[in-house]
C-alpha cells in the first residue's frame, strides 16, 4: 500500500515539478506572435448561454454586444450612433421607424445581413414555444406582437415588423416610445442567426448548440473563438464586422472570476487588466497606492427601500417619510458603501441623457420627528414591530445595521433585521411579504422613462402596493410628449408625486468600481454596465 | 466476499431511490424556482417558461417522467440555468477537473499525513512528536479560505511562481491541491497517530519485536497496518467529499469543478442540475463506504464478511 502511495505522491510531484509556468496570458495565447493586443477582463461570472433570446443578465450583455450588434449602437457617452442600420427616420407620429441597412452588414460566416434576418429574429423571439425571457420587451411596444405572442395572430407578416426590401427595416409601434433607440441597444434586440439556428434544433428549442464556438455566427465587432465554461471566452477581432478597420484591441479574453478577492490577486499577479470588482475593503489602499488603477463610473441604478405601503406602520405616508428623513445618506456613502455612491435624494439617477430632476427632498431630522410624532408615535413611543428584510449578503447587512442605528438614533425607532436567502427574499418581494426591504434597480438602457415605469399602479416589479392614478395618466401622456424636454416637465411632475406619497425610500445611486492596469486606453463604462470594445486600446 | 458485496450492490438501490424522491421533493418545496429573478417577467412570459420545461405539469407526472428519463436512458435532463448544455455534459465536464484536484490533493494529504503520524507516533513525546502534532493541529484548525489566498500571496503574488487562479495549465494544480491536500492531511496525521500509538501497544507488536524483526519491519509491516484503521474508515467518506469537489477552493481558485456546481445549482434552483449531483455524490459515497468496508476485513483480521 505504502510503495503504490509513494509513486503517487512521486507521480504528482513530477508532474507539477515538470510544468513551467505560462506567461501571464496562459490559455490562448501561447502562440501569439507578440503584436497581438490581449485585453484580459473579469467578467464576473460565468454566462448562462450566449443566445440573446435565452439569456439575462450583465456578464451576457458584455459578451453579447461583444458577438452582436442590434439596428443602432451608443457611443461610450451614450449618443446613439450607426449599428447594422447606417440611417433612420422616424415618423411625425413617432410611431414608424424606418431603418435603412448597410450594405455591407455581415454576419461572421460571410453571409450577408439583411432586414429580413430582423424580421425572422423578432419573429423566433415571440415564438411562446421559445419562452424568451424578454420577449415582452418586443410585445409592449411593436404593432401586432402582443398578439402573435398570445396565438391571437398566427400570420407574422401582419405584425409591426417589415422588411419592404432586403435593406430597410419598419418597426411600427402599438405607441410611441421616445426611448426606443437606446432600448433597441438591449440584447433582446440583437438579430440572431436564423439558418444557424435551424441548423441546430429549430426555431422553438430552448437548449440548442447553435451558441457553442464551433457553431456560433454573429454580427458584432468579435467572433466567439472558445468557450471553456467556468475558465475562460476567447473572443477574437471579427473579420467580416462592418467597422472592423476601427476595433483597435485582437483579442478579449473574458474570465468569469466570482469572487471580488480573487479578481484582486489575479490583477496583482498580472492575469487581469480590468477587474469586474474591486473588494471594499482594498478600495482604500489602492487609492492611497495606486489611484491610476481604480476607475468608478457612474451606474444606472438606485438602492433603495422598498415599503409595502399596504401594511402597518407604512400605509401612512408620514411614517414613509419620516424614514427617508431620519437618515445621514452623505455618511453612509462616505463611511459604509466607500465606492463614491450618490446619496440620493430623489428617485431617478440624475443627468443621465440630459435628465435632472427639479425637486428633491433633504434630510431633516426634526422634520422627521415631527412627522412620526404626528403620525402618533412621538420619539418612537408605541411604534410597531417592523422587519427590514434584506438578501443575505454582508454589504446589505452592513447598510442596514447602520440606518437601524440612524433611525433608532434621530428617532426612537427600533428595527429588526431580517435577512433571506436571494430567491427566497426575491419570492416574498414578488408576494409582498414584507413590510420593509432592500431593494435595488438597475436599467436595462438609459433614460428616465425606466425608473418611472417601475411605480405604475400593477406594475410588474412595483411590488409596493402602491399606486396613484394621476401618476400613471402622467405616465401614459409622456410617451406622446414632442420632445425631450415636454417628457422631462411630465417626469417632474410625476417626481412631485413620488416625493409626497414617499412609497419607496431612496438611498443612493449605484456605481461601478474596478480596477484597470494603466496600459488600458479608452475603456469607458456605460452607465449600463456596458463596454463599447471598438474604442478601447492597449498601449503598448 | 463476493456475496458481501453484491448484497451491498443490492441495497443500494433503495437507500438512492429515497435519496432522489426526498430530494425531487424537498428542492421543489423550497420557495423560489429558476426563474424567480428580480425583474419579474410578464405572467404569459413565466407560463411559457414553465411549459418549456413542463413544469406546468402536475408534479408527480414530472417525478415520474424524471424518474423515468434517469433510469431507462441515463438521462438527467437540461439545466435550468445554463440552458446549451445536460447536466450529463456538465457532469461529463467538471467531475474529471474535481478528480484531478482530489486526487492530487489526496496523495498530498496521504504522503504528509501519514509521515507525520507515523513519526509522532514512533517518536511519541520527543520534540518531533510535538512538531509533527502542532503542525497537524494547525493544519485543522487553519481554514482553506485562509491557508489558500496565504499561499497566493506568497508564491504567486510575491515569488511570481504561479498564476494567482485558475486551472489552465499543469502548474496552476499546485497551490488548490496543496491548500486542499494540507487540511486533510492534518487529519491523517492525527488519526494515524492515535491508531498507531493504539497498535504499538498490542502483544503482536512485542512478540514481533520479541522474534527479532527490525524496527522498521515492526513499523511498516506489523503495526501500520493495523494502525490504519481509523484512517480507512475516515478515508471513505473523505475521499467521496474530495473527489466531488470542494466549493471553497475551486471558488478561490477559480477551478471549474463539480463542488462549486453541487453549491450554485441550489442557490440557482436548478432542479435538474441539483438531482444530478445528488444522486452523483449518493452514489460515489455509498461506494466508497463498501470499499472502505471492504478495506477495513482486508486490514483487520478480527472482522469478517457477513
């Protein structure tokens, strides 16, 4: 027994003694010639799939907008500029967008990319059969789609989706939607490759191998070169992408590293360019030590408490809003959350397209005292048992330890912290089974509309049980504003309404921290979490 | 011997049969399901899902169906989460990467644990029994999650030896199987000990001793044998938990093994994906304690199979 062990452990300790360490680089690129230019990335996690009708999620978004690009595309300070279509007009009515193609818009097997490969895509995407997770992204706004989806309609053609001739393009809309170009940027609206995909299990069938590196064919700025799940996806500059001569970086390698601690030693090691995260606690040593490897950008997302406005003590607005009150927001960014978060003290991330909110409340602890007094609980006497609930995780801990602290202090109140498991925590949100909860959102594209679409009466994730009928007029009639600055009035006046009901409790607006070697030129963030590749580069 | 085992085989078949029913149910019971997101979809988008996987069925159709798939076409159906590949290719995928670490990591573990035990136990209360036992002590009570970003840090980040994560080339195994391979064979170490210093004590030991064998003879072919015992049998289990992967390190490292898969496919609700590590992991852990039991009558003349 002991002899076969020994030429074991001899085995083991050969075949590591043997091995020499790769450069930095490791996989993939071992035979490079050395002008290639390899930007290495933490992605954050690993990719459910890369079919854009399937997935959810930002790691997917990253790489999908790596492999694809939709009819329009955002430049890093998010104007909408040319994708696949080269012009567009849009209606008086705002409710037909003509696009007129490229003609040399090509997918990554060489074929030529036409209108009628949109038509095909938007139709597999409201196929039911197919069950995509966005689809209502499509149905809300397209003429006819909703009924597609529904088996009302069974003839596509008859749907607001056209394609008159192999270069033009026609979405006609159930109603305006000024957004409509920046969402056309979310994946749900990347074409996807028709005959690939027939190829391999049809047009319905959800699990398919269409998206394995040997099969994938897209349309965006890389090709899917490998994909080892768990390790590492190889993406390499595509050859037939219509601005090629313009993406400047050979090859990304995307590696889904989860844990914020591990990214750091792998960007120390020198196996990382950018990270996905930078652990809270190294945040302040890398910016006393290194400030020229740590970037914040700002992030489309608000933190925040959500009330149930249907329970006791929250169905009373002063309660609502002697919480918002009561707490030191510039203090918690500065003390607890340290990467540069926002205190927020309105409801939609300001100056994002141009957007600025005119109305916002201040923290005001005797204001805050007076209106819980008023509400029957002076200095917190008789005030209910409430728990906060939050998903386990420590920085939601961490928060919430300190505006319990906040309240009990300015106010008298003493509340429990409640933490659940993420889908657990997630399914109680959906039953509004809380009373108060952490909650967070972040766009799906920019622009304000997102976050004011969240508190419609019945909204799907609205989750608040709060409604206001003047507030979903105002809602409805800012789709048909002429402009941006009659919608932005109109969302004003919907934020005066938010601030006096209070239904949910602002906290700050998100950022995104990461750490990003100095050879990286021109990398910017999107306020969605995105990375327009074609203006990065990597200095020599 | 033959007989032992096959009634083993046999009763097998229930003790995983109850393992996947509890667990079809229990994971199922559990609120949330795979497609509980933050952002809700519309009501028709979540039926739809829910057809696409059948889980508009009623459940025991779905128990039955799964049951079914397994059993007559080994079978174990798509993942709920990564929806290109079977929990068969995810399986096919990771097991080998987690035999690999285990397998490393176990032979660390058996080289220095055994080592260390063996010479506490031989040289028991000299200075090298106090080293060896301090070290084993060390080595339980220091956790992966510490031992494992020490050791990045110092041959990784400092000497630049090795990649900080990862699992690309032959070299990145060293550091998450050393890590891995330490805490176990500070376990080793102690077991061996104890059974060592049990067996050293025992009248076959003298009367080798007494007929002139070797020191070394006496160690190695009379005592260890007997003083592997407690090792075996702790062997079983352990080597089930090894080799299925550990969610720490392969975390850490950044390894695409199954343990990290076994941990996520719950959070994730992944029925599929979660049965099909279960009912992995059930069966290499009852075939391991039959080999272990196997082992111990080998080892142990006093047992017999019956």
């Amino acid at each position: 027994m002991l002899s076969r062990l020994t030429l074991l452990l001899a085995a083991a300790l050969v075949f590591s003694g043997c091995a020499k360490k790769e450069p930095t680089a490791t996989a993939g690129s071992g035979s490079n010639p050395p002008a290639r230019k390899i930007l290495r990335f933490g992605n954050g996690s690993e990719p459910q799939d890369l079919d854009p009708q399937i997935v959810t999620g930002t790691v997917e978004y990253r790489l999908l907008q790596t492999f694809c690009e939709g009819l329009v595309n955002e430049d890093p300070q998010m104007n909408i500029i040319p994708g696949v279509a080269e012009r567009w007009e849009i209606s008086p009515d705002g409710l037909t967008y003509t696009f007129h193609l490229r003609a040399d818009a090509k997918w990554s097997n060489g074929d030529p990319l036409t209108a009628q490969d949109f038509v095909q895509s938007y139709q597999r995407e409201l196929t039911p059969a197919l069950a995509c997770a966005y689809a209502y992204m499509l149905f809300n706004h397209v003429r006819g789609a909703k009924d597609y989806y529904d088996g009302k309609l069974t003839d596509f053609a008859q749907t607001g989706f056209q394609a008159p001739d192999a270069h033009t393009f026609v979405l006609t809309l159930v109603q305006p939607a000024p957004f409509l170009l920046h969402a056309l940027n979310q994946y749900a609206w990347y074409p996807v490759h028709i005959p690939t995909i027939k190829k391999f299990g049809g047009m319905t069938q959800r699990s398919t191998a269409w998206t394995r590196p040997e099969n994938f064919v897209g349309n965006g700025p890389y090709v899917l070169k490998s994909w080892t799940p768990n390790q590492l996806i190889v993406a390499e500059r595509s050859p037939t992408y219509w601005d090629r001569a313009h993406v400047k970086i050979d090859e990304i390698d995307f590696y889904p590293v989860e844990l914020a601690d591990t990214e750091e030693r792998m960007f120390r090691a020198g196996q990382l360019d950018i990270t996905n995260e930078v652990p809270l606690t190294k945040l302040a040593i890398y910016r006393r030590e290194h400030p020229e490897s740590v970037r914040v950008d700002p992030y489309d997302g608000i933190y925040f408490y959500r009330y149930n406005v249907a329970r006791k003590p929250f169905d009373d607005v002063r309660v609502r809003r002697a919480l918002a009150l009561a707490i030191d927001r510039e203090s918690l960014v500065k003390n607890v959350t340290l990467a540069d978060e926002v205190p927020a003290y309105n409801f939609v991330p300001q100056n994002l397209l141009g957007y600025r909110s005119t109305d916002s409340f201040k923290a005001n602890v005797a204001e805050a005292r007076r209106l819980l007094a008023e509400a029957g609980y002076p200095d917190g006497r008789g005030f209910p048992r409430v728990d906060l609930l939050y998903n386990t995780l420590e920085k939601h801990k961490t928060i919430g330890e300190a505006l319990q602290q906040m309240w009990r202090k300015n106010l008298g109140v003493d509340i429990n912290l409640v933490n659940e498991e993420w889908k657990v925590y997630i399914d109680d949100q959906h039953a509004r089974n809380f009373q108060i909860e952490r909650a967070g959102w972040i766009a799906d594209y920019v622009d304000p509309h997102v976050f004011f679409d969240l508190w419609e009466t019945g909204g799907g994730n609205n989750d608040s049980n709060w409604g206001n009928a003047e507030y979903d007029r105002l809602l409805h009639s800012s789709l048909s504003a002429r402009d941006n600055t009659g919608r932005y009035a109109i969302y004003h006046r919907m934020e005066k309404i938010l601030l006096d009901e209070m239904p949910v409790l602002p906290i700050f607006y998100y950022t995104r921290a990461r750490l990003i070697s100095p050879r990286v030129l021109g990398f910017v963030n999107t306020p969605v979490d995105n990375c327009p590749w074609k203006y990065v580069d990597l200095a020599p | 011997m033959l007989r032992f085992i096959a009634r083993r085989v046999l009763e097998t078949i229930p003790v995983l049969f109850i393992i996947v029913t509890a667990t079809f149910f229990m994971i199922r019971f559990v609120p949330g399901g795979p497609f509980t997101a933050e952002k809700a979809v519309t009501p028709e988008v979540m039926r739809n899902l829910e057809r696409a996987y059948h889980l508009d069925q009623p459940l025991w159709q779905q128990y039955a169906n799964y049951l079914g798939r397994v059993i007559f076409h080994g079978d174990l159906g798509p993942s709920f989460k990564y929806p290109n590949r079977t929990v068969n290719e995810i399986i096919a995928d990771k097991l080998p990467v987690s035999l690999e670490l285990g397998l490393l990591s176990l032979a660390i573990a058996l080289a220095v644990g055994l080592t260390l035990g063996v010479l506490a136990a031989v040289k028991r209360n000299t200075w090298i029994d106090y080293v060896c036992s301090s070290a084993a002590m060390i080595g339980i009570c220091v956790p992966t999650f510490v031992l494992g970003p020490l050791l990045v840090l110092t041959f990784a980040i400092h000497f630049g030896w090795f990649n900080a994560s990862g699992w690309y080339t032959p070299i990145d195994r060293v550091l998450p199987s050393l890590t891995l391979g330490c805490v176990y064979a500070a376990y080793v170490a102690r077991l061996t000990r104890g059974g060592m210093l049990e067996v050293l004590n025992q009248d076959y030991i003298r009367t080798a001793r007494a007929k002139g064998a070797s020191e070394t003879r006496v160690i190695f072919h009379h005592a260890l044998r007997g003083g592997l015992l407690p090792v075996v049998s702790f062997l079983g289990p352990a080597i089930a938990g090894i080799l299925t992967g550990s969610f720490v390190i392969e975390t850490i490292f950044q390894i695409p093994g199954l343990g990290r898969e076994f941990v996520n496919s719950a959070f994730n609700r992944d029925y599929t994906l979660v049965l099909g590590t279960v009912i992995l992991y059930a069966a290499l852990l009852i075939g391991l304690n039959l080999a272990v039991d196997v082992a111990q009558v080998w080892l142990n003349p006093k047992l017999k199979f019956e």
